[in-house]
C-alpha cells in the first residue's frame, strides 16, 4: 500500500490530503495557516478527529517537516518512504501545459517564468514543492495545473479583441482557473447522464472564487474567468468582468495608483462591496432574509450574472444536457441555486424541483423536475482526488 499527497500550498498557507493507493481512501487531511507570520496554525483532521496546534512556522519548509513529522508520531505512517508521490496544485500553466507534469528542470522553469501572470500563487505552489522535495527527496513529484483542462478552448473564446501582439508577446488571453474542479464535476455530469457519447455540461463552482465552464464531449470549450482569476462573476471579494474604463477612472476620483484599485477589485469587491456585509454568502444570506436592501440586490446581481453566462454557453454548446453547481455555495446555498435556476426557466426550460433543492444531502444528486429541459446537479468537488490519481497515472505508481 502507497501513501500518496495532494498539495495545494498558497503563499501563507499549505492545504493537503494523504491518500492510501490502491483505493484512494483519505487518511489523513490538513491545513497550515499563518506561514511566516509570529504564530501560526496547523490542523489535522483524520480517523474521525480534529487536531488544532498553534506554533509559528518561519517558511513553508519549517510547514511540512511538522506535518510530516506529526504523521510519524501520530502512527498515520511509519516511514517516510511510504509516500511515493507528492502532486502540486499550480494555478498558472500558461499555454505550456495542457495536462499535470512530472516535476524536472524544464516544468519548474516554466512554473517559474508564469509567475508574473499568477504573482500571488505560482511562487508560492513552487515554494511548496522545494519543501516537499527537500523532506521526502525520493518521492515523485508533479505539478497538476488549475489551467490545463482550459487549454482545449478555440482561439476565438481564449483571444481578447487587443492587438495580437499582446497574445503572442505578451501571452495575454483567457486561461482560466479552477480547472482541476471543472474537470472532475463535468467527468461525474457526464457520469450521471449516463455516459453518452456526445454531451453538453455546464459547471458553475460558485466558492469563494468563481467560474464557470461550457463542456462540450468533456472538451472545455469555455470559461469564465480570464487572463487572471478576477475575470467573470460575481465573487466573495472580487467583482468579475467590469468596464475596463472603470480603472483609469476611479483612479484619477480617489487618488489611487492601478495597483491599488486592482487591490479593491480583488479583495473589497463582489459580495462583500455591493453588500457590505461580508464577503461570505451565509453572511449577506442572514441579511437577505432580513430584508436588507443591499444584500437582496446583492444576490439579485450573483444570480444575474451566473445566469447570463448559463445563457451565453447555451448558445455556445447549441443547448445544454446538465447543469453542475458546485463548490462552498453551489454545493450548499439552495437560495443561490434557486435563483439562478429561476432566471433559467422562461427561456431555456430549466425548472428544479425546490423540496430537493432545500433537501440537504451527502454526494451527488439530481434537483430538476422530471419536466425540466436541462438536468441540474450538486455534484461536490474533489479536486485532491484528481491531483492524487494524475500522481499514480504520471508516476506509473502500481501499489
Ligand atoms: P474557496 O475554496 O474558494 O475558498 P469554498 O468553495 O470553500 O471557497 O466556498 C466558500 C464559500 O462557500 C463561503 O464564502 C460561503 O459563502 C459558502 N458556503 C459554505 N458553506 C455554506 C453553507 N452551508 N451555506 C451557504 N453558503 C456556504
């Protein structure tokens, strides 16, 4: 039996989940948080129990050799060398990657060299694999990318109508995120309809960040985040697609440099700025039911924007078979998938059934009414599953 480890490592923090292989049961599930700052937070969760430690971690080096070392004293492991493969989520992999990649000189370059499209994550998904590769050396190592699955998108979804020399100087077009997500709740979509050979998916995962997809025979053929993940809806703290007339504007009105009005548009956008509630749905939820002004045409707009992008790969996919929600919202605020839904019915047929939608339950599941022209699902995410399978697949990982 192999141990095998899903690492998605942000520039403060470090999420994992250790899996046994064969089987891909997880052992072993945790978060470090507060990497670099005065005291920080580790937190274990396995065998039904919830370990939380306080104790500071300088880098993410210092992050993994207590984690490593707490699986060794916790008995999850006996030896380091039972884990054989280690795979790192990367949120940019450009136009290089088109599907996960084994760990050499030449990916780590490449990882490297995007940086400057995803500056907050890609050095810090590389800092995570040099912690890794410093503690278990002789564990293989790969990169699975939020990108990859984007990457069969045609040129006239992934252009921007700027002078080409932008795209092939300067590599500006959509790229996407949340790839990894996209691909294994569009594989379980298409699943659930039983498998046919041609099929038409879209999959809002609606979380903190959000985007959505239009899959075509399992290809995505679009996408709504775009040369960043600010791109698209509505979200937690960034506002999606804005008039792009809008910075040089507010720039001159506040007295504000791009960066800085960038800044707002990631992280004092979206929920938290049109409500000023919180960037956290149950948050503006609480204030919606209670009749708050701005909350309700907070969620008013959310659904609105979904929607119209449902709309728009309608289009784009010459209809749609199934509609996926997924992610903290799509999985788990049935107002949100109500709503949207409800844009959805006058003109493309969609109808849920609303018992069901408000029915909280585990795993996969249909919530359209046997009428309705379009299947909707929630189907829960599982984006540590994929990055330890294309382990074993990369690795040729057999027990
Ligand atoms: P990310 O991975 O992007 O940080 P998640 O997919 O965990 O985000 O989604 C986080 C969001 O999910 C939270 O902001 C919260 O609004 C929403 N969420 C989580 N649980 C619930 C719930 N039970 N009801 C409604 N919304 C929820």
């Amino acid at each position: 039996m192999s141990k095998i480890i899903a690492v998605n490592a942000g520039s403060s923090s470090l999420k994992f989940q250790l899996f046994n292989y064969p089987g891909y049961d997880v052992i072993v599930s945790g978060v470090v948080e507060r990497i670099g700052l005065e005291m920080g937070t580790v937190t274990l969760k396995y065998d039904g129990k919830k370990d939380v430690v306080n104790t500071p971690f300088p880098t993410h080096t210092e992050a993994v050799d207590y984690v490593l070392k707490s699986l060794l004293e916790k008995n999850i492991i006996s030896s380091l060398d039972e884990i054989k493969g280690c795979g790192h989520r990367v949120v940019q992999g450009g136009s290089y990657f088109s599907s996960s990649a084994i760990c050499d000189e030449d990916s780590i370059a490449k990882v490297q060299e995007l940086a400057p499209l995803a500056p907050l994550h890609n050095p810090a998904n590389l800092t995570g694999y040099y912690a890794f590769k410093k503690a278990i050396p002789d564990a293989g190592q790969i990169f699975v990318f939020d990108t990859a699955f984007h990457q069969t998108m045609k040129p006239e979804n992934y252009l921007y109508a700027l002078p080409y020399e932008y795209y092939t100087d300067l590599k500006v077009r959509r790229y996407g995120a949340h790839g990894t997500s996209h691909k294994y709740v569009s594989q379980q979509a298409i699943e659930m309809l039983g498998n046919p050979e041609h099929s038409k998916v879209v999959v809002c995962h609606l979380g903190n960040g959000a985007s959505l997809s239009a899959v075509k025979d399992g290809k995505c053929m679009d996408t709504s985040m775009g040369f960043t993940p600010l791109a698209g809806v509505v979200m937690g703290t960034r506002c999606g697609d804005v008039d792009p007339s809008i910075m040089p504007y507010l720039c001159e009105k506040l007295e504000k440099t791009p960066a800085e009005v960038l800044d707002i548009y990631n992280k004092k956008s979206g929920m938290l700025g049109v409500s000023g509630v919180s960037s956290d749905s149950r948050d503006v939820e609480a204030a919606y039911n209670e009749g708050n002004e701005r909350a309700i045409v907070t969620f008013k707009l959310y659904a609105r924007t979904v929607a119209k992008f449902i709309g728009s790969y309608f289009v784009e996919l010459g209809g749609v078979d199934a509609i996926a929600f997924t992610a903290g919202i799509g999985e788990n605020s049935a107002i949100t998938r109500e709503m949207i839904c409800d844009e959805l019915t006058e003109a493309l047929g969609v109808e849920i059934d609303k018992a069901e939608n408000n029915t909280r339950k585990d795993g996969n599941r249909v919530i359209s009414t046997a009428d309705s022209k379009v299947k909707v699902m929630i189907i829960p995410t599982n984006e540590e599953l994929m990055i330890a399978k294309d382990v074993v697949d990369l690795l040729g990982i057999t027990e």
